[in-house]
C-alpha cells in the first residue's frame, strides 16, 4: 500500500445494500478501508463480510472525524441508511472513488 497523506475521515462500510453496517474513522481511510476490504481492518468486519465502502465524510481536524463517528454511533439505524441513501442510493462501493 503506497503512503498517503493525513486526511480524517469517517466512513460507513456495508456487508450488502441494507446490511451489516460498521462506522469508523480514520487518519488514513485508502490504507483503512482497503485493511478491511483485506478482512484485517477489525474482527467485526471480518465475521460478517463487511467489505463495501457505502458513505464517507471527510473532515479537517481528527478530532472532528473521531466526535462525528461516535454521534453517527448513536443513530438509530433508520438514520444510518438515510444518510447513506442521500449521498448513496445505489449503495455503490465507493473506495474505487478515491483512484
């Protein structure tokens, strides 16, 4: 994986359209996402196939990044999948995006 510079972001990952969701953040989300695209980036993405990068936000303080992903934590699911409808209808895997 080549270097890639500091960018904070959090992200939502999906098993499926209206699957198993996870959220993160991260410093370095090409490295992230492809470490769980790989089955490395968490044990829970791991057991339940969760590999598409569904939605993405990215901020300019880690900070940020870190206190987005704990309040999109709390959502209810309903509010996850809107959010990831908005920007994502499709459900499209949106790491080849960033290439």
């Amino acid at each position: 994986m080549r270097d890639e510079p500091f960018q904070p972001c959090v992200y939502l990952m999906a098993s499926q359209r209206n699957g198993t969701l996870y959220c993160g953040s991260t410093s370095t989300p090409i490295k992230r996402i492809w470490d769980h695209k790989q089955g490395a980036g968490s044990v829970f993405t791991r057991k339940y196939g969760v590999t598409l990068l569904v939605w993405y936000e990215f901020h300019d303080l880690m900070g940020a990044a870190i206190k987005r992903e704990l309040q999109i934590k709390e959502w209810k699911r309903r509010w996850k999948l809107e959010l990831i409808e908005a920007a994502n209808p499709d459900w499209r895997d949106l790491y080849q995006d960033w290439f």
